[in-house]
C-alpha cells in the first residue's frame, strides 16, 4: 500500500512539474487543421503577456520578469515586443534591442516556457524583417519554445501584400528552422481575418493568422468573423489583446472580455494580453512603482493586470 501511495505521489508530482513548464509537456508545437497541437497530436491552448514595447518599456525586459510572469501569472508564454516604429527602435538601434530581448527568450527557454519573438510593426519592411527572421532561426530554432511573429499589425497593406511578404519571410525561417509556428498577420489591425480564409498562404507549415481584439471596442462581429475563419479551417492565435477600447486606454469591459475568452477556450485558440507595461492608460496591467522584476504584489497591479493575472490563474491551472 505504501509503495502504491508512492507511485500515486510521484506521478502527481510529475504532472504538476508538466503543467508548470509547458514546453516539457507539449514539445514541439505543430498544426493540424484549425487547432495548434503539441507534439503528438492533441490540442493545445497557450495563454499568457505580452511585454509592451521593448524600446518603450525595456526595464519589463529581463530574466526574472519572465520568471515571475511564469511562476506567479501562471504564463504559459510570453510575447516580447520589439518596437520596429517610434524612437530607438530596432532599425535604428538594433544592439540595444537585442540587449533587450536576449534576455527575455533565453528566460523562457530555461523556464520552459514558449516565447514570441514579435516583429512589432505596423509598417511593411520586407528586407529587414527577412535578416531578423534569418538570424533568430539559425540562433533559436532548435529550441522548440520559440515562435515567430513576422508582423504585429498591419494597417494599410493588402492581404496579396501581405501574402507576398509572409511567404518571403517564412521562407528565410525555413532555411534554418524547419518546424516552429510562425505567426501572419493579416489587413487592419489583424481583424480581416475573414479576408485570410478567402484565400490564406499554400505551401507552408506550421503557420498561424493573428487576430487581435480589444474587448471594449471589438465585440460580437469580431468573434463572429473569427469564428467563421476557425470553422473554414483557418489556425487563429490571439497573439495580443486587451479588455479595454482599442486605442488600449479608456474603459474596461470585463464581460466583453469573458466573452472572448469563453470562444477561444471553446474554440482552442490561444491568447495572449497586452501589456506588461506602466504606462497611464487602461491597457496597462503596472503602476510606476512596480518593481521592473517582479513578482509584483496587488498594490502596485492595475485593475485591468488583476484581471488578466485571474484569468490566467482561472485557465493555466497548475
């Protein structure tokens, strides 16, 4: 009996060590269909933060931010956003970005946690976004928590623009990395969705189209449309969102927002939440004081933080 209670004991400490480091226990993600899977084939949600601007908000963009948003969120994968637009970015001071992401992807992968590399744009810029691509393949692609996003939100481009760009990008990760997700963003703000399942890329794998939402502004026409794509066949990942409108201050709708996650959770599509970041608008889940590491006690959580740090606890049980 006692040897019995000692199996039992061991394997629940192993499931537990799983669930608190997700790469161990999914693998290497792929696609199957509309639903991101782990590496044998059964479906899988990840849910987790997206660091704000790195050339905004660079203090967020270190090792034990990442740890705290792992062991205290329960993230099961974080999103380091690394500014393409607005001063110091990466095209203007790419050492200092890489100052700040480096540590923010080799975090994850000692946390075990899956991270997205995000080319944080919304300007087409085909040639750089091709070498960046390029040099993070060859660098992380034999890790399998890396997953690229060759662009945050486009709002001008077309989608046979953006088709044309996605396959020039995919192609050079490719090169160097045979099987990690890559995620596509689609026309206006990563809402056309519906423009991506008229005619989404052919001759790729392990693809993914980014739908963004912000609750306050985006309600039930937006989750119809997702909906629609997922139903079609189309793999949706909800790679930045919020609770409030989409200019990421103003009101905070937490129905709007249950809403949302009850249709990703139904529908198998991840999340990720905007922003670890201390800005004064609504979006932003830290006060000014906040430590730049972490963990941060509820004092110095926003309203909105709360609210993604329950939904995460809700979700990503471990």
């Amino acid at each position: 009996m006692k040897k019995l209670l000692t199996i039992i004991l061991c394997a629940v400490l192993a499931c537990h060590a799983n669930a608190a480091e997700p790469v161990k226990q999914y693998g290497q993600l792929q696609v199957k269909g509309s639903q991101l899977c782990d590496q044998q084939g059964n479906p899988v949600i990840l849910r987790g933060v997206s660091l704000g601007w790195h050339n905004l908000w660079p203090r967020f963009y270190n090792k034990k931010a990442v740890q705290s948003l792992k062991e205290d969120w329960n993230c099961s994968v974080v999103r380091a956003a690394m500014g393409i637009m607005i001063e110091d970015n990466y095209l203007e001071n790419p050492s200092y970005a890489m100052q700040c992401m480096t540590p923010v992807i080799e975090s994850a992968i000692k946390q075990n946690i899956y991270v997205i590399i995000d080319w944080h744009s919304h300007l087409l810029k085909t040639k750089e976004a091709k070498a960046f691509f390029g040099k993070m393949a060859q660098k992380y692609g034999k890790f399998p928590h890396v997953i690229y996003e060759i662009y945050n939100e486009p709002v001008e481009d077309t989608w046979a623009d953006l088709k044309k760009y996605a396959a020039e990008v995919i192609g050079e990760i490719r090169k160097y990395d045979a099987d990690n997700i890559v995620l596509v963003g689609c026309p206006h703000w990563d809402q056309d969705i519906h423009l991506v399942a008229e005619s989404p890329l052919i001759g790729f794998s392990n693809v993914m189209y980014t739908v963004h939402f912000y609750a306050a502004t985006h309600g039930d026409y937006l989750r119809e449309r997702t909906e629609a794509a997922v139903k079609k066949g189309i793999p949706v990942f909800i790679s930045e969102c919020g609770a409030t409108e989409a200019s990421g201050d103003g009101k905070i709708d937490p129905v709007s927002e249950e809403k949302w996650i009850q249709m990703c959770e139904r529908l198998g599509i991840s999340w990720v939440c905007w922003s670890l970041s201390d800005k004064n608008e609504s979006s932003s889940m830290l006060l000014p004081r906040a430590t730049a590491t972490g963990p941060w006690p509820d004092d110095v959580i926003k309203d909105y933080g709360k609210l993604v740090k329950q939904l995460l606890k809700k979700y990503n049980k471990q």
